[in-house]
C-alpha cells in the first residue's frame, strides 16, 4: 500500500513537472546541445528512493575516443548553488575558456555542464513532491553525476573536472571518491572544510527565515513566502558581496539602498521557497578534509581573498593544500578588480588598482609582491599555466612552464598572487604558447 501511494505521489509530481513552463533562459551564442538521462529507482544517501531521478545537462563540442575506445577529451563543468548548466555559459567565463586556442577550446574538448539534483530542469521539489522530495547531499550529486556520464554519455574518463563554489566543493568530493577518474581538478571559490561557523550560521539563517514565514505551511504553500524569501535574499547578498565593489558601485545611501530593493525582488522572483532549502542545505555533511589525502590528481584550487564566504582571515587553506599530493593553492587579492565569492563569473567594471598581495603567518617561500590588478581572467590563464602538474604522462600546460615530478614555486614577479603548494620546488622550462591546456 506506502509503495503504490509512493509510486502515485511520484507520478502526480511528474505531471506537475511536464506541465510546469520551462525556465527562461538568456540567449548564448554558443552551440549547446541539450541532453537528459533518467536513473531509475535512485537510493539516496537517506534511503529515500525515487522511481526516477531525471537529470538535465548540456554539451559543447564532441567526445572522443582514444585507440582503445575511452572517452580522452571530456570535460566536467559543475555550477554553484541555485545555479544551472547555463550558470557557467556566462559570457564572462565561457568567452575566455571555450573559444578558438583557449583553455576549454570547444573544437578539442567536451563539455559537459550538468544541472544538479535539485536545480535547473534536473528533478527537485518544486516539481511537486516538495518537502517529501529525498533530503539530498552533495555525495547523492556525485554520484548521480558519475552514472549520468558513464551510463547516459558513456563518458568513463575526464580531462578535467572545473567547479565554481558548490561546484568546486563537489570537485574535491569527486577526486576523493573517484580518484582516478578525472586527470585534474579545478576547485574555485571554496574551501574542503565541513560547512560550520559563520559560513552554516548564514545559510542556517536563510532557511530559518523562510520556515519562520507562516506562509511557507511546512512547504505546502500555495504562494511562496515572500516575506520569508525577502530575509533569504537579504544574506545571500551579504554572503556574495565585495565590500571594494560595493563601495564604488554604491557610494550614496540612497544608490545603496535602491541597489537592494532592486536586487531583492528580483531575487524573490526568481526562487522557489522548497527549492532553496533544499539546496542550501545540500551541503550539511560536506566535509574532505579528514581525506585530503587520498585526493591523487593535480589540483589547482583558487580562493578571492575578498569572499565572504571562504575568508582568507581563516588560514586554513596554506596547511590544507599541503595534505593533498600534487595540489596548488593560489589567493587572489582583494582589490577593485574582484567580485568576492562571484569573482570568476562577476564582470568587473573598474581599471586596474594597486593592491597589496595577501598576508599569512604561513608565508610562501617566496614574498608576495604589489601591483596592479588587471581583470581577473586575464591573470587567470598565466597562473593556470604555473599549475603545470605532471602525472601519469597528463600535463595541465601543453605548452608552457612543466616540471618532472614537481611543480615551480610561487613567482616572486607576480603582482597578482599569493601561492601555495603541496609540492617541493624544481627544475622548470618555459616555453612560447598557450597559456594553458588541458593537453594533448
């Protein structure tokens, strides 16, 4: 009898799905080709079930296949929370990634951006089940993210897997649970710490603030909660702001003011009440950190030193990066030229500005110097290429600064960042050519 009234519950949720409107999306200009892979009776970590778990995603360029027939020029894109497979399409990032001889050429490697469970078109609440839709983490993520390559895109091997915030939680969960199933990670805007002090206190907010509004009804709102809603994007404002930005952006009371009566409503607009509680809390059992070690592919993670979220004030990272085997830290500053948690999505709009390089009791072996920020991507590719980690014949940089067995420490001529590494210093060459690629 729970069965069939599991199974008719589900299959109520599904019409909901079909005749709910798809999301608008904004136009790109690249050539995406949508896809999605059912996996039937998915087990959460829970033991909560689902007849079908149906996942969204999409692609740019073509798979190819190596003489023995494994995929060798995937890639793995992986979005921030609330975001989507287009998060990442941004103009932002993507001009200066997929084009012709960037990074994540498209001609040469394949993307794939997956929405996560819970958001874009992927299965989630909102689609009716609500508050009885599986309690999901970000290993129920993974996991759903390696069968829908293996078993959907028959994808069984990655170059690289990129991750921005969430996404770049999900990559160190990724290398600790596949090891050897991407040849790199490449975690932006995080930190693989269990998800506690101010960082849970925000999110705890947030969702306090929405099952504090008597109009959420235990998730079985007829209307959103908009009061409710209201104090959620009131933090997530916080959470993703940069106190350099805000200034110049908003250097009156009143611009400030207008700023959040704009940014508020339409926030509130945009999100569904169950959804974000489940998002949000997604990440309540996150934590790598007691198996950092175990993490064996090349990572090149990178932190703002002005997010809130991950604050540099914490120096955990300098001692974290260290337990993993082939990994590099590298701070941004914080200057005119950042966008706090959002800096490698967020347009920047100012000119370049002096800055001061970091400061930690753990110093690098090398001084961080001063200069002047450029805009960040444009420093992005350079560092990305001073990430060359060697391994198993895969080299991050095809063409420019390698190493045998070690990678180069910190440049002390680099204006633009601070670096930490797990590796000893070595012998390096350089060479003319692309900033960075994945490799051959």
């Amino acid at each position: 009898m729970l069965q069939r009234a599991c199974c008719l519950l589900f299959a109520v949720a599904l019409t909901a799905a079909a005749q709910a409107p798809k999301p608008q999306y904004p136009p790109t200009h690249w050539p995406i080709e949508n896809g999605s892979f059912d996996i039937h009776d998915f087990r959460f970590g829970t033991g909560e079930t689902l007849p079908a778990l149906h996942l969204h995603y999409l692609t740019l360029g073509t798979l190819h296949r190596d003489a023995a027939g494994h995929a060798d020029n995937a890639v793995l894109l992986l979005h921030g929370t609330g975001g989507n497979a287009r998060s990442l399409l941004n103009p932002v990032f993507s001009d200066v990634l997929f084009g012709p001889g960037q990074p994540l050429d498209i001609t040469r490697y394949f993307i794939i951006l997956p929405d996560d469970i819970g958001q874009g078109e992927s299965s989630k609440p909102s689609d009716g089940l609500r508050m009885k839709f599986p309690h999901y983490t970000y290993d129920d993520m993974i996991r759903s993210q390696y069968e829908m390559l293996v078993d959907g895109l028959h994808v069984d091997h990655l170059r690289l897997i990129l991750g921005t915030s969430m996404g770049c939680m999900q990559s160190f969960v990724w290398g600790e649970t596949y090891p050897q199933f991407s040849d790199a990670l490449a975690p932006f805007a995080c930190l693989p710490i269990e998800i506690a002090g101010r960082n849970r206190m925000w999110r705890y907010m947030a969702m306090q603030s929405i099952r504090d509004d008597p109009a959420w009804d235990d998730g079985n709102y007829a209307h959103e909660p908009i009061e409710g809603l209201r104090g959620a994007a009131d933090l997530l404002i916080i959470a993703g702001s940069a106190p350099q930005q805000m200034q110049k952006d908003f250097p009156t009371r009143q611009q400030a003011e207008d700023y959040v009566k704009h940014k508020v409503d339409a926030m509130v607009a945009d999100i569904d009440a169950d959804d974000f509680l489940y998002y949000v809390n997604a990440s309540r059992d996150y934590n790598p950190e007691p198996k950092l070690s175990t993490i064996t592919a090349p990572v090149l993670w990178i932190n703002s030193a002005d997010d809130f979220i991950n604050p540099p004030e914490l120096e955990m990272a300098q001692n974290l990066v260290t337990r993993m085997p082939h990994a590099r830290f590298v701070l941004v500053p914080a200057s005119m030229e950042t966008y706090g948690h959002g800096t490698h999505t967020l347009q920047p709009s100012g000119r370049t500005t002096s800055s001061n390089c970091c400061r930690s009791r753990r110093r690098s072996s090398q001084p961080c110097s001063k200069g002047n920020n450029d805009r960040f991507h444009s420093q992005l590719r350079p560092q990305l290429s001073r990430s060359a980690l060697p391994r198993h014949g895969f080299h991050l940089s095809r063409n420019t600064i390698t190493s045998s067995g070690s990678s180069d420490r910190a440049d002390s001529h680099s204006p633009f960042f601070c670096e930490y590494s797990s590796l000893p210093s070595g012998p390096r060459t350089a060479s003319a050519g692309m900033p960075f690629s994945i490799g051959t």
